[in-house]
C-alpha cells in the first residue's frame, strides 16, 4: 500500500546546506521558512536579505546559521544514520508535507520506504491501563496487518505498546529531541528493535538536542501531520494525547478515540473526544472505514512558488508603522490586515516577516498573527 | 418541573367501559383501537359494528369482550389501587399518550403527579458490573435531583439501581405483567417503596396477567415512549435494553449511551449505539442539555378524531378483493396501498380494519401493514 500522489525531488547538496542555515537562523520556525522562500525566491535569496528584514522589523541584528555549523551538523546526521531530506524527498512522509508547518528538513533514520506508507497515529497514556495496553497492542496489530504503518511518540504506555506490537509490519517513532537523544532512554532497545526491523525514527531537531517539556508538543504535531488519523486509546482530562488530538482537528485529520467508563479517570479525555466529534473506536476496521476514502483523494500540498516580484512589495516606512500599529498581542488574520491596512497584499506580508525576523512577530495556525 | 401542554380530560364510567371491552376483544391492539375510534367515532360504535367487520374481513366470528368482564376488570383493578386511564387523563403520562401504538387505557398505580412530569429512562443489564450499578445510580441520582423523574423497567441490575436511587426523588416502574404479577418476585419490595415515596408503576396488562418473553419487547416501548429519552448505561450484543433504544429511536426519542471499554463485553451494545448516532452520556448534563429543548416543544398528539363519515367508505366487493390482492407477506405502507389500489383512502383504510379484526392483518410502525 502506497500513500498517492506524492512527486519525488531530489535537493543538490548547496541546497540542502542553504535550507539547514535558514531553518537554523534566529526566529525563522517552519511558517517563516515558508514565507521566506515565498517572499525572496529561494533560501539562498533568504539567506541574503534576513539581515536587512530583520533590521526594518526593529533588530539591531539577527543571527544567522553559519555554513560551517550547518555542514557539521548534516556530518553529526550522517554519523547517526540520519538523513536530512525536504519535503518531496523519498522518505519525507508524504502527508506531513502538507501541514502548514511542515518541518523545512526532517531527520529520518531507517528505512525510508516506510516513512512513505499511509500512516495511523496510535497514542495514549502513559500510565495506561493493562486493558487500554491490550487494545493498543490489538489495533496496532490489525492496522498493520492491513497494510497500514504505525506512528507514536515512542513513549512509555501506551504509544509502546502500538510500536512494539508494529515491529514486524511497520512503524515510526517521532522524536521530541535530536536522533541521539532517546527519550525515555529506556527506550532506546525498542527504537533499534523498530529500526531494525525496517522501522523508521524521524526528528525535526539537530543531534544533541535534549527533548525540553515544550518540544513535545510540537514533536506532536508531526504525529499527527504525517498520519490519515489519530487514534487516542487511553487519555486523562488535558494529557499530551489531547494535544495531538487538537492538531490533528486543526490540520484536517481524523481523530479516532477509545471508550472507556465514565468511572475510568483514563477514558475521561477519550470520552470528551467523542462528544466532541471524535469517531468511536472498537476495532481496527473502525478505523480501515474512515480513512480509505481519504487515501483515494490525491494530497493538496501547500504552494512553495514565489508570491511575485520581491522587490515590489517593498514596503514604505509609513505603511510599516501603519501596519505594526494594527498589530497587537490579540491574534488576527494576515486577510484582515490587508484589509485594514489598505495596502497591497504583499506589502502587508513583507512587514510581517520584518517583524517576525525581529521576534517581534508571533505566528499561530490558521493564518492569523500576533505581536510578542 | 411540569412537561408542558398536555389538555386534561375524564372519560364517564360508560366511555371506559366500552373502551376497556374494545381494546380487550380479540384481535384489537393499540393501532387497531385507534382506526376503529377514528372509523367508527366512537368505542361504543366501534364495538357494535366489529361482528360486521370482522365477517367482511373473512372471519366466521370475533370475540368481543364482555361488559361484565369489563367490569369485573375495573373491580380487580380499584382493589389493587390501580386507575385504568385514558391518554389525556390526568396520570397518563403524556408523551406516551404521542406514540402511534399507545395503550388506550393504561394502568397506573401510585401518583398520578409523578407519572405526568418529564421522565428519562435508565435502562440496562440484567447482569451489570459494579460500575455500571455505580454509575446507574449516580446517574439516577443526578437527574431526580435536576427535577426528572425516573422510568425503568424494575429488573435486576441496572433498573434495580436506578429505581432504588430515585426514589425519593420520583420513579416510574413499568410492568410486562398486571399490577399483580410482578417480575422478578423479589423486586415486590423494591416496588413497595417506590410506591410509598409518591412513584409510581404502569401497565397495559388487565391484573392476573403473567408475563411472558414476548410482552417484555412491547412492554419496553411504553419505558421509551413515556420518556424524553433512553439511557442504556450497559448492554451486551443483541440484549434487551437495545430493543428499547431501538423502539426510542423510532418513537422520535434521544437515545443515550454510556461508553465502555472494547474489552468489556457489557459494553458492546452501549458502544454501537454510539457509533450509531446515540449521545455519549458520562454524566446527567449529558442527558439534561440534550432534552431541554425539546421539553420547551409543544407535544404533539395524533388525532383521535372520526376521519369522515364512517359509512361512506364501505368498500364494494370487487375493491375489497383488489386490496387484498395487492397485500403479501412483505410490509407496505398505507399510503402506496391507497395509490395503488386506486380507490378511496376510506375504503383501503375500511378494508385493512376489517382485515385486521380477521385477523389477517398486522400492523407495523410507521404505517406499514402485511398480511398474517
């Protein structure tokens, strides 16, 4: 089973250097990459005029990656095993392309053939129940067995149980921290077991990066991405398995969820999913039903194409402040802005990356912005 | 808390009388009773024209319940404390008066008071856990304390807990046996303190009456009709209370579940109905939110008047032969028959009527028909 559609790229080794230092620079995360690209042409392009965005934005400077640091890095990456591939690439989950913060270049270890299989995210508790740990074990078992390879964050649980029983027909551990940087490293037998087994682990981090509490839930977010669905077995009331859940809703997925007894603290969260719209989940064909109508429709990718000429929408020093005074640390659409700010769309756009390359800009989904 | 719009009527001694003979002569249920009012214009008109409809219909002869058997049911019925009632009388309840296959008299032992406030019903396994009997009762609990009063179906398990929760907060028991034929035996008790704590029980059966496999499914319609909705707090594959929460769904009522694990059997039934649309139900503000809009609508009653002179239908041979024809094993709706038959609705309605005293006819819900 192949996931459709997917077009297959191959970066030259410039490239692929030029992206690392824009991802790696001060205040560019993944929807800025975009936009930079966007906006100058290319990361090269990027790389050249982010010292003057940022100085219109109100930086005094901004720091960029050096050519030397990112080289050792994609040597660290290689010593791991780690390839460092861009959206398009063979073995960039097709899927996770095409969320609006798809990581510029991922770190994937294994097999890569098995990052580009449709995916079902199985996560959960981590002081799971033995009964919600049987049913992980089951689903995952099925779902493999109908061809489907399993993604979890690689924790204890509930998402070890899904890996551990999906050994044998695929699966992907997505990492909070660098490829050298296993957590809970208890766990780092299963994960070579999974690799072994022509498995795959994937990580937006650069080696050595220690897993902080933040970086979880935006390692969440490539769970979710890269599966047609999200299935949440056992979760308290506001567990990390609820944040998967939410992005998946924001990034278009299914989100699946387990029952439990209105008595089971564990089923608390699980519950509130399904009244919330989640579908109910008793066996793997509950799953099989809903998703095989998504794999048929071909994948929307998200445009990386320039958004004009990117000298013509430079902006005026009245029109920045302008805009900057619509600005506050209320969350607002990019579209009202234009509107408000009675200015061509890509002037707007310009002073937002100013800002944003400043660290004065915060971005949120759904196109809407805020300052800091 | 009063369910709304419900008119207040009293039949005369001779009016429930005729009715109580109509309804117990052979091969008149609720459905029957109902077209026969409407045809004839009154019970007594009813019982007099049966012989002649029943012959017409290819019956040699009809038992027709008698006066003095009539009475002495109403005799049995006053020394047990029980009040036979007619929908639009004060202490039947009124939502059940608003399905199509209502009894047309009901008896109602208790408080009159208690059996016309808005009800829900708690249905479940006779075999329930400890946390489905912990729930139940909860449940129970909550609701009779949000003004609700309680219908069950006085069996073990899960009926048992959440009658004995409410009450003092108000419950209805419904029978599948007369007054005097309570099932299980030991629940004697159980009925004897809802009794005296101002509840109330109901049945459509004449005192004397021992319950039978087949009367629990009907007897469940009245637990759903009486009620804004089912709750099913567990319920195994193909068991009891799933046949309620079917009969709730067609009668137009909400249908609750409450989850449960997928490797809980007695959690298999509750987790369908989920999947099939029913509210998932982890607390009473599930259930409350859900009906209190509908308990702000007017209820609407099916109409008991004549539908039209009661003579000028009277079919011909030929037309009688025509619909009969058109008739078979596999149900049809009333209203394709009147197409087809190509006569008038009076006349398709007389010759089901007299089929149906024959004993030919069945009726089924939504206004289908077949032959026998």
């Amino acid at each position: 089973m192949q996931d459709r559609s997917h077009h297959s790229t191959k970066l030259t080794d410039a490239e692929r250097i030029d992206r690392l230092r824009l991802i790696r620079s001060d205040n560019v995360g993944p929807r800025t990459f975009r936009s930079l690209v966007a906006h100058c042409g290319s990361a090269r392009a990027a790389l050249e005029r982010l010292p003057d965005l940022a100085r219109r934005g109100g930086a005094r400077q901004i720091r960029i990656a050096r050519e030397e640091d990112a080289r050792a890095e994609l040597a660290a990456c290689k010593k791991l095993g780690v390839s460092l591939l861009a959206s398009g690439e063979v073995g960039y989950p097709p899927r996770l392309a095409a969320i609006d913060d798809a990581p510029p270049l991922l770190g994937v270890r294994g097999a890569r053939d098995t990052s580009m299989r449709p995916m079902i995210a199985i996560v959960g508790s981590r002081n799971a129940s033995g009964a919600g740990l049987k049913f992980a074990n089951q689903l995952a078992r099925d779902l493999g067995e109908a061809g489907f390879v399993i993604i979890s964050g690689l924790a204890r649980g509930i998402d070890q149980a899904a890996h551990r029983a999906s050994v044998e027909s695929g699966t992907v551990a997505v990492l909070a921290g660098g490829h050298d940087r296993i957590y809970p490293p208890e766990h780092e037998d299963l994960l070579g077991a999974i690799l072994d087994a022509n498995g795959a682990a994937i990580s937006e981090m650069p080696p050595g990066h220690e897993p902080r509490a933040r970086d979880f839930p935006r390692r969440n977010r490539l769970i979710s991405g890269a599966a047609l669905g999200v299935v949440v077995v056992e979760a308290a009331q506001r567990s990390g398995s609820l944040i998967t859940a939410r992005m998946a809703n924001e990034q278009g997925r299914e989100v699946f969820a387990v029952p439990g007894s209105p008595l089971d603290p564990r089923a608390a969260g699980t519950n509130d999913l399904i009244k919330q719209g989640a579908t109910l989940v008793t066996e793997a064909a509950d799953v099989i039903q809903m998703v095989t109508p998504i794999m048929e429709r071909p994948l929307v990718l998200p445009l990386e194409e320039p958004d004009g000429d990117p000298f013509a929408g430079d902006p005026e020093d009245s029109e920045r402040a302008r805009i900057a005074s619509l600005l506050g640390p209320t969350p607002i659409s990019i579209d009202d802005l234009i509107r408000l700010a009675d200015t061509s769309a890509a002037v707007v756009r310009t002073v937002l990356l100013e800002l944003e390359l400043a660290g004065r800009l915060e971005r949120h989904g759904g196109g809407l912005v805020s300052l800091i």
